[in-house]
C-alpha cells in the first residue's frame, strides 16, 4: 500500500486511491469510497491531538488557500474570456 | 562622508582625467582626493567576489531554510514528540477513523482504521527553480591583496607564469547607480533579482517516510456484532 500522494489514501477496503477531504475529516462527516462504497468517519473522540494538529494547519493555511483558489479562478476565467473571443470573431 | 561621497571619490580617483563627478551627489565641501590616493575598503565597496557571491549565498541560505521549515512542518504535523526541539520525534501522529465491515461470517464489525497525518497532507518543500541576477557594477580600485601577493611571490619564484609576471589583481567593487528613464542618474543602486520558485520533485527521504507512513496505516476489529444477536 503506498500512499505518496498526499491526501488520498488506498481505500482499507477495496485500494482504490480514497480522497480525505480535511473539510470532512475535521467536522467528522463520512468519507465514502467511490470504489466499494465503504464509508469513513473519524473518531473525535481517540484522534484528539491528531485532529488538533490538523485543524492548526486547517486554519494557518487558509488564507494561503483562499488566494490560490482566487488565483485558479481569475485564470480560469481569462482562458474562459480568451475562448470566447475566439469563438465570436467575425468570419472575413 | 556618506556613501554617495565615497563613491564619487573613487570613481575621481580611478578615473584619473579630471573630469568633475557626475553623479550628482552632493558635493558640498567634499574634496575629492588626488589620484593615486586610494581611499579605505568602506562598506559600500566590496571586492568583486563578495559582491557577486553575497546574493548566491542567500539563494543558498533561502534554500536552507525552505528546508528547515519542511522538516519543522513535518516534525510537528507528522508526529507526536515536541515539534519545537530537534529532540525525540516521538510516534507518527495517527489519525483514526471508523468503518463497518460485514464479516464472512456474516456479522456486522466496526473497525479502527489508523491512518498517519502526514499522508493526509500536503508536504510543503519549495525550492528556487532558476534565479537571474542583473548586477551592475562600477570597478573602483585594483589592488593586489598581501597575503595574494605573498601566495604569487612564492610561485613567481618557483617558476614565473604569464608574459609579465604580474600578479593578478584583486577588484573592488561597488553597485553602480542606475541611469533613471528620463537621463538624469537615478538614486537606486540595486542587484535585479528574479527568481522562480516551484514545489519541489519529492525528496528519496520524503518519499521513503511517506512510504513508511503508509505501511503503518493499521485496522483493528473495535467490536463485532452478531446480525442474528442484534435483530
């Protein structure tokens, strides 16, 4: 089992690549599997400090988060802008 | 006597032509020194290898200390022993996680399933992919350093090198103003620098703790229910 992408892990179950969404993990929501549809939830109650740690790195890495997602839509939305350009061009 | 002075004093002095200064600095009450008055080093003024060398050496540094915050980041996100030190790393942080699983025996089971923190994350390692480096830079003073000089007698005697014989020459140096847009000299001496930072390919080590990581994921059966037991 190897898992050196971070952020998904082989599924305990069928190995298929499981994505954790840290949203899901840390508010404790269920990780369902696409593969064999088994389903994960974290324990709050034994993953104290392991959750801690991951909320600490939720919350500092936020800010970094929000601009590399405002990052990701402006240039999304000028290859959008370019696309239509080219497409509404008048034919001579 | 300020920076702006000193400079306008050597590049006088290298200059040799007695052509005024025209860096327009501030000139008042300032006697520039006649040539072959060579002022002191002064802070302004580096020799040329310091002067090149003194930015590379803090692309070297900045890439130390990327390096030092990842292995800070993975100490105190990774495991459990103080983050701060470069004591005990302690156990991987583990993360656990419930599932049900339905036996071959047709009972229902809830497992533990231990899953390392450090898998979970992204593990920031950025490294400089390319750095240009625009200097601009006025030679004020040549000088043969003694101990050079000492080094250069010996091997002169041993057997002399080059047509002349001359020892080679240790340059000074100082960053050289910037001509401003509109002609006049601008006031700005700086090094341009562009760098170029990428995440960094997955060091072997990183790969290996990660790999490692992964094979200490772990599930334990926490109870085991009995589908006919329940009903």
């Amino acid at each position: 089992m190897t898992a050196t992408q971070p952020g998904r892990i082989p599924c305990p179950a069928c190995s298929q690549p499981l994505a954790l969404p840290i949203e899901a993990v840390l508010t404790g929501q269920a990780i369902a599997c696409a593969g064999c549809g088994l389903e994960l939830t974290a324990q709050r109650e034994t993953s104290h400090e392991a959750l801690n740690a991951l909320g600490r790195w939720y919350e500092e890495t936020a800010e970094a988060r929000t601009t590399a997602a405002s990052g990701q839509a402006s240039a999304a939305a000028g290859q959008t802008a370019k696309a239509s350009r080219r497409v509404t061009r008048p034919r001579r | 006597m300020s920076d702006d002075s000193s400079e306008k004093a050597v590049a006088t002095d290298i200059g040799g032509g007695g052509q005024p200064p025209t860096d327009g600095g501030d000139g008042g009450g300032t006697t520039a020194p006649t040539p072959r008055e060579l002022p002191e080093p002064q802070s302004s003024v580096l020799s040329l290898a310091q002067l090149i060398g003194a930015p590379i050496h803090a692309l070297v540094d900045a890439e130390a200390q990327s390096a030092m915050a990842t292995a800070r980041f993975i100490r105190s996100v990774g495991f459990t022993g103080n983050g701060d030190g470069m004591g005990d790393l302690g156990e991987l942080q583990m993360a656990r996680f419930k599932r049900r699983h339905r036996g071959a025996d047709g009972s229902d089971e809830e497992v533990e399933v231990q899953i390392p923190l450090l898998s979970m994350l992204p593990i920031p390692a950025l490294q400089i992919k390319d750095a240009e480096l625009d200097y601009t830079v006025k030679i004020v003073q040549t000088e043969a350093l003694p101990q050079r000089q000492a080094e250069v007698d010996q091997l002169m005697a041993a057997k002399r090198q080059g047509p002349t014989g001359e020892p080679p020459a240790t340059l000074r140096a100082t960053f050289a103003r910037e001509q401003g847009s509109n002609g006049r000299r601008s006031v700005d001496m700086l090094v341009k620098m562009k760098l170029r930072i990428e995440q960094a390919d997955m060091p072997g080590g990183l790969a290996q703790l990660l790999a490692l990581a992964s094979e200490s994921s772990s599930q334990d059966v926490l109870a085991k229910r009995d589908e006919e037991g329940d009903g």
